[in-house]
C-alpha cells in the first residue's frame, strides 16, 4: 500500500488513533512501537473494537483486507500527516520554546478562534507522535491551523517542520530546560532555532519577542519578521499588575487594558504573543481583548485555587531553572503574611542538575516564607535548611497534617514529579 492508497481510507475514516483503549467507531489504527510495547499485537483488537483499518510493520499481524503493512508505522503515521497537510493553504503556525509555549498557544487559539475556523494541538500533544496527530485532525474547512512542537534534542523541530510545512512560527524564549538533550543552553537556541532556520528557508514570516536579544539574532534572515515586546515593536505592552492576576496594557500597535485570568507576570510575554498575532491576522481588538479575558487555565498550568482556606498557585505541569525561577521570584512579590513554597525536583538536566538545584535553594534564601517543603530528585542530594520530602504523596500527607488558613502556596515541580499530587 502507498501513502496515497492510505490517504484515501484516511478520506473516508478521518480519524486516527495510536491507543486502543481509546479506539471509536470507523477510527483507522496505527500500530506503534515502545520501549515496552508492540502495537502490532493490538491491531486485531483495534478492529474487533470498531476500527476501520490497522496499521502495522510486522508482517505476521497484517491480513491485507482491514489491517495493512508498511515497513514503518510511525513512518506512515508522519507521512500521512505531512501529506493531509499539503491539501491546505492556510497559515500554519507553529510554536515552540523552553518556557510557555502551551500556554501562548492556548492564548493565540483563543484570540484566533473569535474570529476563524481554528485548529490547535490539543493538550501537550506536541511530540513526533503527537504533532502527526494534530495535522490529521485538522478538518479541511480549516481557516487557520496552530500547533505546538516540543522538543528535547537536536533535529527534532526541523523534523517536525518537515511535515507541518509551517507558514509562520513563534518562538516563546530560549531557557535552561533539556539541557542534558540540547547539551547546553547554546544547544537549547540551535534545537528550537531550527523552526527559524525552516521559515527562513521557506519564505515563512516570525513573530519574534524583541526584548529578547537572542530571538532577534536567531530571527535574521527570515523574509517577515513582526515585532512584540516593550519597546521598538509593532505591537508593544506593559505589566499592570501581576497580583493575583496579570493585568497587561498594549500602548502601541492598539490600545487595550486585558485583565487575565493568569498567575504571574511571567505570562506578559505569553499575553503579548497572542495579542500580536491576532492582530496581524486583522482580529478585531475587542475580541482578542474578550479572548483572552475570557481564557482560564488549566491542566496545572498557572492556575490559581481556592481551596479550605487556602490560596494556591498550582503550576505543576513542568519545570525547568528558567520556569522555577520566574515562579519563586513572581510567587514573592505576592503580599501576603504566610507564603509556603512546595517544589518537586527539576528533571532532564544532566551533569549541571546538582548545580542548578542549589542555585534554586540560594535564590529561595534570599525571600521569607512561612516554609518551604523541597521533593525528590536532586533536592534530596543537596544540603539545604528546609523540609525534604522523597515523593509529593509524602508531601501532601504533610500537608494535610498542617492547619494554614489564609495562606499562598505556590505547587511547581517537574512532570515526573507529580506535584499536582500533594492537593489529593
């Protein structure tokens, strides 16, 4: 079978799926492979489940009338997305970065959504998987596609650009997250720069955060670049406040107040990516302003909880030394009486991970606070004056032991580290 034989089933059944404890009705299989399975040996129940085609690379499983072989699925999966994408011509913008990349994609879907029929990378669906994926859901009455690229070593963005075929791109920032993958910061602008590198090669436009020198340099070349930031920008913004709330002002390229429901100043850049964006795309102001007032967060993301008495910043879906360190230095500018830190360890950072946890506990010591609770990982082979736990369950008994009322906390840790899991 070829990619174009398979994209008339996919035509006919435009549904893929890669779980089969997620298979629907009429949804076509892709037999993948890990570390610790084969997909291959579910593609008969992916069909007694209701699926209309499997696809698989071992020859054994497939019967050539519902489950077809291609010497690689993963393969077939990519090549079918990149394929689906070429019937487009739409923008395709893609967005990657260390920090704040689901969040500004959550912002510019929304501000985009008023206005077009949208589609965006659901959840963290940014992977070599997860980006195929997105591409094959995308309807073909689409009028504008959005879609995040995460990344943890080199070569894996231009690979995803190779079959998202991107019009334009965003790249948050550039921070200390993947090191061990990137092999340094230097590593970290070469891997995530590699969306630039293909939209200069192809004519692409960017919108790039002028403050940052880095992002200017790594922009040069690109045919159209269109400027955010505070200051010599098309579209330019200031904090209002960040307490609890981020308020932000655009003062040039529009004017508007937008009261967020975001944590954190650290999200302004966030905030003025998708202001930027909907505003070159000609989305009229009073929608994007409505967009993102209306945007709330979730999935861990920033989002702030009122809970027992209790005030928490909840931002536990990652973390890396840039992220933790915006969040310890936001989270001490709240006023409040008792503030309580509970971090989980920072993961993926290879020979500087026990250097860059002790940089976290110096900058914790120059703040006061009520406490500050320290879980796992490298936290737990540093000396440091503060509560250690070995996991955020034994984190949230202690918890649970503790009476605060009228009190901020702020959750934040590595995905790995479930911190989310010290509020159960």
């Amino acid at each position: 079978m070829t990619i174009e034989e398979l994209y008339l089933l996919y035509r006919q059944y435009p549904s893929v799926q890669t779980d089969t404890r997620k298979i629907k009705k009429g949804d076509i299989f892709f037999a993948l492979k890990g570390p610790n399975f084969n997909g291959n040996s579910f593609a008969k129940n992916a069909i007694d489940a209701g699926a209309a085609y499997a696809i698989v690379d071992e020859k054994q499983y497939a019967d050539e009338q519902k489950i077809f072989w291609f010497e690689d699925a993963l393969d077939a999966l990519q090549e079918l997305a990149k394929f689906h994408r070429l019937h487009f011509e739409i923008p395709f913008i893609a967005i990657t970065g260390s920090n704040g990349k689901t969040t500004t994609k959550e912002l510019i879907h929304a501000v985009l959504s008023s206005s077009f029929r949208t589609h965006t990378t659901q959840g963290n669906l940014n992977n070599h998987i997860g980006v195929p994926l997105t591409i094959l859901s995308i309807p073909l009455n689409a009028e504008m596609a959005v879609i995040e690229m995460g990344a943890n070593h080199l070569n894996e963005i231009k690979e995803y650009c190779g079959y998202t075929q991107p019009t334009h791109g965003l790249i948050t920032n550039c921070g200390k997250a993947h090191l061990e993958g990137f092999g340094g910061i230097e590593g970290v602008r070469k891997g995530k720069g590699e969306l630039f590198d293909f939209l200069r090669d192809n004519k692409g436009s960017a919108f790039v955060m002028w403050d940052y020198d880095y992002l200017r340099d790594m922009s040069k070349g690109i045919p159209h670049v269109f400027k955010y930031g505070t200051k010599d920008s098309a579209i330019e913004g200031k904090v209002i406040t960040g307490e609890p709330f981020l308020e932000v002002d655009i003062t040039k390229g529009t004017k508007l107040n937008i009261k967020t429901q975001l944590v954190g100043d650290y999200n302004f850049p966030n905030v003025l990516a998708a202001v930027a964006v909907g505003l070159y795309f000609k989305v009229p102001e009073e929608k994007i302003k409505k967009a993102i007032e209306e945007y709330t967060p979730s999935n861990s993301r920033s989002q702030l909880i009122k809970k027992d008495g209790k005030n928490i910043i909840l931002d536990a879906y990652n973390a890396n030394p840039s992220s933790m360190k915006a969040a310890i230095e936001n989270f001490a500018k709240i006023h409040a009486n008792n503030k309580v830190l509970l971090l989980g360890a920072m993961a993926e950072l290879g020979p500087e991970s026990i250097d860059e946890h002790k940089q976290l506990v110096d900058l914790i010591n120059k703040f006061k606070w009520n406490e500050v609770v320290l879980v796992g990982g490298d936290f737990l082979k540093i000396d440091h004056p503060f509560k250690k736990f070995n996991n955020s369950t034994e984190a949230g008994a202690w918890l649970k032991q503790q009476n605060y009322s009228d009190a901020y906390f702020l959750i934040k840790g590595s995905r790995s580290m479930q911190m989310e899991k010290v509020l159960d």
